[in-house]
C-alpha cells in the first residue's frame, strides 16, 4: 500500500514537469507557415531557375511606394518623376498602394515600349530656332542697336551742337541728330555681330538678340547697314562733308579697331573714349563746319569722363570680362585701373578751368562746376583707395549724373553770341585805328 501510495504521489508531480516536456517537443518539431514558406522559395530558388527568374518579392500592403519607386529606377535606369507621398505616421491603405503599384507598373511598360517618349526628349535636348514675331521686332532691334547707349551718344551730340558760337538752325540740328543716332545704331549693331561667341559666355550679355537666336545675323547686318548707309549720306549731304567723315570714321574706329582689341590689350580702353569723344566734336561741326578749339574742348571733356565712368562699371564685371575673355584694365591690372580713374577725375577738374580760357564760356563756369568734379574727383579717390564694389558703385552712379548737370551747367555759362560779336568789333575797331595811325 505504501509503495503504491509512493508511485502515486510522485507521478502526481511529475506530471506538471512532462507536459512542459511535451509542449517543448511539440513546438519544435512542428512546421510553422512560416518556416513551410521560406522552404517553398528555397526549392524555388536553388532546384528550379526558371522559377527563380520569374519570382519576384510579394509586395507589402503598408510598404512605403517609394521604395518600389527606387527598386524600378534601379532596374530600368529610367527616371521617373515621383508624386509626393504621404507623411510616415499616416497608414497607407492597401487600395491606393495597388492603385500606385498599377500606375508604377504601367509607366515602367511604356517605357518597356519608349522609343518615340525617348526620340521626344532627344529633340527637347537639342537647340531649337527661336520664332520671329512682327511684334517683338522693334523692341528687338532696340536691344540690338543698344538704344540707351544710342541715346547718350545724340544727347552728347546735341550738347557740342549747343555749345557752337553760331545761332540756332532747327533743320540743321534734326539731320545732325537723326545722323548721328542712324551711325550708332550701325556700329553697336555690327559689334553685336562680331562678338556673339563672346557674349554668350558673360551673364551681362548673354540674353543679347544674336546670342539667343531672336533674329538671324543676316538681318543684323542688313539693319546695321540701313543704318549706316542713310545715316552717313545725311550727315554728309544734309549737314557738312566734315561731320559725315566723322561719322564714317567713328563707326570705323568702333567696330574695326575697338571691337578686335577688347581680346588684344588693354588699349582697348583708350581707342572706346576717343570713339565717346567724337559725337560732341560732330555737333560742334554740324554747327560751325570747322574744327575749334571749342570741339576739342567738348571731345576732351567726354574723353575724360568715360575713364572713371567705364573703370568703375568693368570693376564690378572682372568675372564676366575673364570669362568672355575680353583683356580689361579691371582684370589684368586693377591698379592701374584705379589710377586711371582717378587721373582723370582731376582732369575734369583742370579741363573746366580751361573753357573760360578759350573763350567757349564765362569764368563762372569753372566757379560753379567745381564742386561736382570735387565729389565725383572724391568717390574716384575712394575707389583707387577702397577698391571694393561698393565704391565702384557710388563712382559709377555718380558718372551718370555728372555728365548731364556739367554739359547743363556748361551750356548755361555759355558766351551770348553778342558779346563774342561786340568784342570782335571792338578788335576790330582798334585794329583800325592802329593801322590809320601807321598809315601815312
């Protein structure tokens, strides 16, 4: 009885212990789905290639379209434009990743089939001919012959047509400034011709006309040409001889000698202010028909003048001028650059003293434009000193008003034609005098 109440107890405990046992055992000889699907792509994988080849990953319902997107970049090297996705923390149903699945999936078969989307983008790719429009002409051939630039050119012809000691002729003054407007339409158009490899390499001028293709340089020239050819017949014909070849001579110098140098030397520099000095000395000989000391006065007035102007705007353009590969004083001797503009600020200074001296004005000229070449001689000081950007800025803005309130301040000191008429009788009348008493 004891041995059988013995037996009892102890399989009465060891029955908690046994089937801990058997669970153990259970759980790991049997298969789970699981395991039974990763011996499924095994089989798969290692004794049926065919299968291999053709098996693809199952696609997960929350995995981000993204992905998918990249896994079909990398296996088309295709570039696909991706729509944005939802954030991380927002699920994504299972509807709208098959519907995006789809969309992948049928982007990726015509591309399968793409060889006319791949013929469309060679063709965006390549350089296409701009459509010329009626329309857009004018502005562009304002663009082309640099209007602004034009502009200044006949105000300064207009100024040394002002100054001439001889009494206002409307016609006159009309042919010299449509003359002079007509010539420098011609010389800023054919520079554009010659230096359009040039400008497409600078920011400044790379939306220039010929650059983007808006009009073609057969019509650049024939413009240039029906500017010049008119514009020199009527300075010639219409005005006096000496202003046409003056005219003639400038677009010369601007487009055959200028032009070519800004790739040569520095020199380039010297030979763009003489053809800046010239428009004044025109009007001067549009009004007079002789070259005076007056007009030389006027050219080197404006020959001074274009230095601190021009040296300050290049200043703040060295990377476009190197990379165009124009030869600038900013660029390969900014020293001398600063100098130079500064020299000249002083000359402005020395050159309005001389106006009285000619007897071109009155001496309350040199009185009263003294303080404007002192602040425009000052801010050409601070760039030679400074040499930074902002003070290439101040004397460059400064430039562009110094030259109209001089040439204004200039014509409003200006000699009357009756006192030059009653000092010459009064020459006149001595010189008579001296020769009645000389004479017997």
């Amino acid at each position: 009885g004891l041995f059988a109440w013995h037996l009892k107890n102890t399989g009465i405990r060891q029955i908690p212990c046994q089937f801990v046992h058997l669970c153990r055992v259970a759980n790991d000889r049997l298969i789970t789905f699981q395991y039974f699907n990763f011996l499924k792509r095994m089989y798969v994988t290692q004794y049926n290639k065919d299968l291999s080849q053709r098996a693809k990953p199952k696609s997960d319902s929350v995995a981000s379209p993204f992905r998918e997107l990249q896994q079909l970049d990398q296996e088309k090297k295709v570039i696909h434009k991706i729509r944005p996705i939802s954030p991380v923390h927002q699920p994504l149903s299972e509807t709208s990743s098959r519907n995006e699945l789809r969309e992948v999936k049928s982007a990726a078969e015509t591309e399968d089939s793409g060889p006319p989307v791949r013929a469309e983008s060679k063709e965006d790719r390549q350089w296409k001919e701009m459509k010329l429009r009626l329309d857009d002409l004018p502005g562009i051939l304002a663009r082309l012959s640099k209007i602004k630039l034009t502009a200044l050119v006949v105000s300064t012809a207009s100024a040394g047509f002002a100054m001439a000691p001889v009494p206002f002729d409307l016609t006159c003054f009309l042919l010299a400034s449509l003359g002079t407007g007509l010539a420098s339409c011609a010389a800023n158009s054919i520079n554009q011709f010659f230096e359009v490899p040039f400008d497409s390499n600078m920011n400044r001028t790379k939306n220039r006309p010929l650059v983007r293709g808006q009009i073609s340089p057969l019509l650049a020239v024939c413009f240039a040409a029906s500017c010049g050819v008119p514009g020199i017949a009527l300075l010639t014909l219409g005005v006096n001889p000496l202003t046409g070849a003056l005219g003639a001579f400038n677009i010369f110098l601007y487009t055959c000698c200028y032009t070519p140098m800004k790739r040569m030397s520095i020199a380039n520099t010297w030979v763009g202010a003489v053809v800046g000095a010239i428009p004044p000395v025109m009007g001067w000989t549009a009004a007079t028909g002789s070259l005076d000391a007056g007009a030389l006065l006027l050219g080197g007035i404006l020959y001074s003048w274009q230095f601190p102007h021009f040296n300050a705007l290049s200043w703040g353009l060295r990377e476009d001028y190197s990379r165009g590969g124009y030869c600038m004083m900013s660029v390969t001797h900014p020293g001398l650059c600063r100098r130079v503009a500064l020299r000249h600020c002083l000359a402005l200074i020395g050159l309005s003293t001389v106006a009285p001296v000619l007897d071109i004005t009155t001496w309350t000229f040199p009185v009263i434009s003294l303080p404007i070449n002192l602040y425009i001689s000052y801010l050409g000081f601070r760039f030679y000193r400074d040499a930074d950007r902002s003070s290439s800025r101040k004397l460059f803005f400064c430039s562009l008003w110094h030259l109209p309130m001089l040439l204004l301040v200039m014509f409003t000191c200006k000699k009357s034609l009756l006192e030059k008429e009653d000092k010459g009788d009064l020459l006149g009348g001595n010189h008579g005098r001296a020769m009645e008493i000389t004479l017997p």
